[in-house]
C-alpha cells in the first residue's frame, strides 16, 4: 500500500473528515551524474565562503535578505521558525466555487486525498457531495513548514488536492508587454480557417497518447552507447515562422491533411477493427504509433 506524506482532517463548518495525503505524481527523470571526462572521477559539490577556499559547516549557514548587491540582512534560524506557520492537521475549506472559474496557471502540484482508519463513511459521504455539486474546495493547510492554498476536487469517489499559487506568484501577461499595442488583427476568412482547423484536430483527451519523448531517447541513447556503439548527432533545425503572406496557404493545407486523416478512417473497417469513438487527430495518430 503507497505510504501517506501528510495526514489531518477536512474541515468546513462543523464537519472533520480525516484523511491522509498520498503523491499523485510519479517523476520519471533519470539521473545523471557529473564526472570528469578523462578519468570518470565522480563530481562533488560544496558550500565554502565566497573569495576564500574555506568550506563552511552546515550549521554556520543562516539564511539572508539581499537589500543591495552585497548587502544583506541576516535572519537566523530561530527568527525564522518563530514565523513558520503553526504546524496544524486541518485542510482549512474556506469556499467553494466551479472549476472553470480557476485559471490552470494557479495550479501546481497534485496529491490524492484517502480516508484515514475509520472515515470511510464520512469520506465517501464527502467525495459523492462534492462530486454531484461539481463545485472545487478553495482551502488552506501547512505542508512542511509552509502553508498552501489548495483545491479540492472529486470524481464522486476519489478526492484530490492540487497546491496552488497565490495571486501575487502569479505575473499578468500585461506586465510582460509581451503582446504589442498595435498588434496587426488578422482578417476575417484567416480567424475563420484557424478555426477550422482547430476543429478538425480536435478530439477527447487521452493521456496515454502522449509520452516522453525526450526520456525514451536518452534512454535509448544510455542503451546504445552503454553496448559501445558511434553516436552520430544530428544537427536540429529551428522551424521557421510562418510569414504573413503564407498563412492562408499553410491553414488550407493543415486543413487538407487534416480531413485527409479523417477521410481514411472508414478504410479502417474492412479490416474488421472496432471503430474509435473519439476522433483521433494526426498527433494523437504519431504519438500512438510511436508508442509502439
């Protein structure tokens, strides 16, 4: 049975439901290590005072403020476990709202939520509530030494906690000027073929359709010269921008190639194939075949 990182109660209103917090993320990173090239002799890392070569102990090291470039203000570290939040076991719901109402930028990192010994019934009773209201939990609680602002979800069985970001972590694109005031509108027939387009790639989501494929390379890269084989690379070429006066050009022939996919599908059925209820675009296609 997975192993809880954190354990407390849901708490709105009068109603406590402990629940125990599970990880809903499993990384696939693959870990490299730093070695010197000619030997192979492992890199290690160290903490040493700046213009000096001498290594400085763990506990010497407090944490600083850096009001100007090289001027610093010292916080030590009862200062800063005085202002750690109060280490409490409750999810905090303070409201509940829809889901279309929380931009997925605030978003950040997704745990599950199960019942602990003896909630079974009140967590149930939560998730089938939650569920049938299609309404997301806005709470608060601390996990290690710092208080998250969450969203609570269900599908009817299962609750979810996903951490978000608070407003001010947040930087509105307005800030940025990453848009120009007198961005150039495109016409009319152009917005309506972009659309078309959309359209015709459109289909329902399916998470297995899309991988990793930078992992699976490297992996087979490891592979391939771990049995001592020549790497050759590749030289990548940056794709280049649509010009203005190529867009109608290149809608019309994504919209070709699109439909085209779409045409063969019927061929499908002389093969004796169940038929796909979902309409598969040309990169859900590349991406299960790639799967392959």
């Amino acid at each position: 049975m997975a192993r809880a990182i954190w354990s407390g109660s849901i708490s709105f209103g009068l109603l406590n439901v402990p629940v125990r917090m599970y990880s809903a993320v499993a990384r696939r990173n693959i870990a490299l290590r730093e070695i010197r090239e000619s030997d192979s002799a492992r890199i290690k890392h160290r903490r040493f005072a700046e213009g000096t070569d001498e290594e400085v102990p763990y506990d010497e090291i407090i944490k600083a403020y850096e009001l100007t470039p090289g001027q610093y203000v010292p916080l030590s570290k009862e200062e800063m476990e005085a202002l750690a939040p109060e280490k409490t076991r409750a999810i905090d719901v303070s409201d509940f709202v829809d889901l279309d109402e929380i931009d997925p930028m605030y978003f950040d990192s997704p745990y599950y939520l199960g019942p602990a010994d003896g909630a079974e019934k009140a967590y149930a009773l939560l998730a089938r509530a939650m569920g049938a209201s299609g309404k997301v939990a806005i709470a608060r609680f601390v996990l290690r030494n710092k208080e998250h602002l969450a969203a609570i979800r269900s599908n009817g069985e299962v609750l979810t906690l996903t951490t978000m970001r608070f407003a001010d972590e947040v930087v509105p694109a307005k800030e940025l000027e990453i848009v120009p005031e007198k961005a150039q509108k495109p016409a009319k027939r152009e917005q309506e073929m972009a659309e078309q387009l959309i359209d015709s790639l459109s289909t329902e989501f399916d998470p297995d359709a899309y991988r990793d494929e930078y992992r699976e390379q490297l992996l087979k890269l490891i592979e391939r010269k771990a049995e001592g084989k020549e790497i050759v690379a590749a030289e990548a070429e940056a794709p280049k921008a649509t010009k203005a006066p190529d867009l109608m050009a290149a809608l019309e022939e994504s919209i070709a190639a699109a439909q085209g996919g779409k045409a063969q599908k019927p061929a499908k059925k002389t093969r004796k194939k169940a038929p796909s209820k979902a309409k598969k675009s040309p990169a859900k296609k590349r991406a299960k075949a790639k799967s392959k």
